[in-house]
C-alpha cells in the first residue's frame, strides 16, 4: 500500500515503542536504512529487523550495498545477517553509490565538485558506478508489488548492471564508470 491514501504511522529507530504500529500487519517491508554505521547497525538495524521478523514480516526487501554479502565490515553485511536469520524471505538490492549523493546540499560531495571539481571517495585505485535512486525506487516498488518472484534474491544495481532492464526501468543511471584517483587529502576520486 503507497499513495496519499496509505496510513501513515510515527517510525523512530531509537524507540522500539514506536515499532510494533509501523510493523502490525506489514508482510513485505522495504528498508532503506539512514546512513548505516557499525553502531546504528547493531543499536537500530538489527533490532528493528529482528523485531519485524517476530512480528510475522514474510519477506523483506533491503537496499543494501555491493560486498555487503562478503565484508563483515560493511555495516549492512549485518543487517542481511540478521534478515536471513528471521527464516523470512527477502530481496536485497544491493546498489552502487547514488547519483544523488553529489547534490552539494545533501553531501559533502557536491561541496567537493564546487570546491574542487571533483568528489573524493576513500576507495583507494578502484572503479565506480553510480546509480539514480528513482531507478532503485522504481525497482524496489516491483520486488514489493511481486515479493515471490524475488525470493531469497539479490541485484546489484549500478550503471553497468542488467537488473534495471530486468524490471523495465526507465533507467536514468549514467552509464559512465570512474576510476577512481587520489585527492589532495589522500582520499580518492573520480
């Protein structure tokens, strides 16, 4: 259910009070975590998830990240853990860095382009992608209006990937891959 005629409920990660409202009934739930870190993982994310596991959730469909299936140190590596480990289903959407994370009003990023006509991302020699998060939007939307033709699935979704074909986005993703390179700070960009 989305729309204006979807309820709306108060959610606040630091309060499991305001859990079970945003949890009763749902069978399929999208998350889309704020800006993960180690601790909001393990004080937030998993809690939240394994709340919603004992709540009766069926099938969770999760924007995560690449190497979030390998690296324990990606904070959302433990976040999928703890979804499999409630037995329900789930769809991970694993995107690449978004597009819009270069808006210089909602990221350092687009400081650094006006600065300095670049971004500088800590990722060392290694090769990016981005995407549009309308694209992941309109992905995530299908998995949810579908959930059993997603099962237990994982996408990487980037400028380079088939998964948005797949769906019939629109795919407004650039399909540009930057190298990336050291900044002046030691950092990279691309």
């Amino acid at each position: 259910m989305y729309g204006a005629d979807a309820p709306a409920v108060r959610l606040d990660y630091d309060d499991p009070s305001t859990w079970p409202s945003v949890l009763d009934g749902a069978t399929t739930l999208f998350l889309l975590f704020p800006l993960p870190s180690p601790r909001r993982a393990k004080r937030q994310m998993v809690p939240f998830v394994e709340a919603a596991g004992r709540a009766g959730v069926k099938h969770f469909v999760y924007t995560t990240v690449p190497g979030a299936d390998t690296s324990k140190k990606i904070p959302h590596y433990h976040v999928e853990r703890a979804i499999e480990a409630t037995g329900a289903g789930h769809t991970f959407l694993r995107a690449s860095y978004f597009m819009q994370n270069l808006v210089r009003a909602l990221s350092t990023h687009g400081v650094d382009i006006a600065t300095n006509d670049q971004p500088y991302i800590p990722a060392k020699d290694s090769v990016t992608t981005s995407v549009d998060s309308r694209d992941v939007g309109e992905v995530a939307l299908k998995v949810t209006d579908d959930p059993g033709a997603h099962l237990n699935a994982s996408y990487t979704l980037d400028s380079s990937a088939a998964a948005p074909e797949t769906f019939g986005s629109s795919r407004r993703t650039t399909r540009g891959v930057g190298r990336l390179r050291p900044g002046p700070d030691g950092s990279s960009s691309c």
